[in-house]
C-alpha cells in the first residue's frame, strides 16, 4: 500500500490564481533568423542553444522523477499541480526539440549532442535511488527558476534577444516560475532530507556546467570559433564578470542552501502573470 501524505498547513504556497497549466505554441524558425541571434554576439548565442539542447531530455528526466511518487499525494490540489508540471515540461521538450532541429538545418550537431545526452543521463538513472533522481530534479528546477528570473525581470537581456527567439525563452521562462516549486514540494512531501537535497545541487551545478560548456565548445567548433581565446573571454565576462547576465543571479541561487527554502518565499508571480497575458495571443 502506497503510503499518503499531506501537504504541511505552514509551507509556502504557490498563489491561488497563478495556474499551472501546459501551453503548446507551435513556434517555427527559419531563415529569418541571424545565425548569432543573442545580441549577434556568438558567445551567448551558443551558450543558450546549448540549454536547449539539454532541456527534451532533462526534462523528460524530471517528469519520471516527479511521475515515481505522485500517487504518495493524496491532496487534490497537489494532484493538478503535478499534472500541471508534468504537461508544462513536455510542451517545453517539443518546442526546444523544434527549435534544435533548426539548429540541426544549419549545420550544428544538436542530434549527436542530444544522443549524447540521453545516454548519459539513462546512466544516472541507473546509478542513483528515485529520491536521489528527484533530488536532482528539485536542485536543477531551481536553477532554471533562476534563469527564468533573468529572462522575465531583466530587460537588457530580453532585447538583446532577437524577437523571432525571445518569444520562446520568455515562454519557458513563464512556466518555470508557474511550477518552481511542484517538484520541492513533492520531495519534502515524501520525506526528502536536507543533505540530499544540497549534495544533489552541488552535483547537479557541476555537471551542468561542465556539460553546457562541452556543448556549446561543439556548438562554436561549427563556426570555427573554439580556439579563439578573446571571443571565450568576452562572453565569460559577460556572463560571469561584474555584474554579468549569471553572477548578479548568485544570491537567488545560494538561498536554496538555506535550512528552511521554500521556493514561494519570494513571490515573483506578478511578473510572470504580466507575461503571460503578454503572450496569450500565441498560445
């Protein structure tokens, strides 16, 4: 018999009226679009096909996590909310699969690199308990709550997007604020403690930045840019240097290291409720 639990009356909520609810867009890519299409900077262009080269399977990865122990949920709510995310991250793996098959068309190795990927996260599955596979989850939604933040609340990173890619990141962006906290919630539901839970999120950092990395090098190998040390200086400045796009994010992740994070503890639902209403003629 498969044990049940309620969600504790003192956590943090998710706000009644932010929904979680799977959207398709359909988004299509083409010609139109510049080939260094983040602010016609290669660097950054390459470090963000890089993340979509990783979501299709990483969140395929996070929707088996979660799908192991839904039905130790026995509150309703807590049911539509885990159908809500488990409905989200597919719509995110078939529109970044669509937007990888355009990077396939012009000559990048995103089907190699995605092959890669699935082998090596089938590895870890086969290597790591269910909790410890959720606990991966927990830690790397987090960090993509994170890089949700900066899309949808720094404007000098949208607009350097070209506007035939910014709908697609926005997007994403949007529904990884509306289910931040669906996985945490069901790892602390189904007794997850806290030294798994932060000896997953140093892993996980490590291993996405070493596979980004390894990514987006193959990506600007293409271009025949891998070798050239100032273009690599450039763009780790900008994402890492002084005030760059990643370093001014360090607080928000380092409060998940805290004892009593709750992902809702900051509600930044506002903003995302602002684009989605920005976006619903799309949808």
């Amino acid at each position: 018999m498969s044990i049940m639990f309620q969600t504790p009356a003192k956590r943090p909520r998710k706000p009644a009226d932010l929904p979680i609810e799977p959207h398709r867009m359909d988004f299509r890519f083409d010609g139109q679009v510049p080939r260094y299409w983040f602010g016609n900077d290669p660097f950054l262009t390459h470090f963000l096909s890089a993340l979509s080269l990783l979501f299709p399977e990483g969140e395929r990865f996070f929707v088996d996590a979660v799908r192991h122990f839904r039905d130790r949920i026995a509150d309703p709510e807590r049911q539509r909310d885990i159908s809500g995310f488990i409905g989200q991250e597919a719509m995110h793996s078939l529109e970044h699969r669509t937007f990888n098959a355009f990077l396939e068309q012009n000559g990048y190795p995103a089907d190699k690199l995605e092959g890669v990927l699935r082998q090596e996260l089938q590895k870890a599955r086969e290597e790591t308990t269910p909790l410890q596979q959720l606990a991966i989850t927990v830690a790397l939604e987090h960090i993509t709550a994170v890089l949700a933040e900066l899309m949808l609340e720094h404007e000098d990173v949208r607009d350097r997007l070209d506007e035939r890619v910014r709908d697609l990141w926005v997007w994403h962006a949007i529904e990884e604020t509306e289910h931040k906290a669906v996985a945490w919630d069901l790892y602390q539901d189904v007794g997850g403690d806290y030294t798994t839970r932060v000896t997953a999120m140093l892993k996980a950092t490590l291993l996405l930045i070493y596979t980004t990395t390894r990514f987006q090098t193959a990506l600007m190998q293409r271009d025949g840019l891998s070798r050239k040390p100032l273009v690599w200086a450039k763009g780790i400045w900008r994402l890492w240097g002084y005030k760059g796009y990643l370093s001014r994010l360090a607080p928000a992740y380092l409060s998940y290291f805290r004892p009593d994070f709750h992902p809702w503890k900051i509600d930044n639902s506002p903003v995302a409720k602002a684009w989605r209403r920005r976006l619903s003629s799309l949808a």
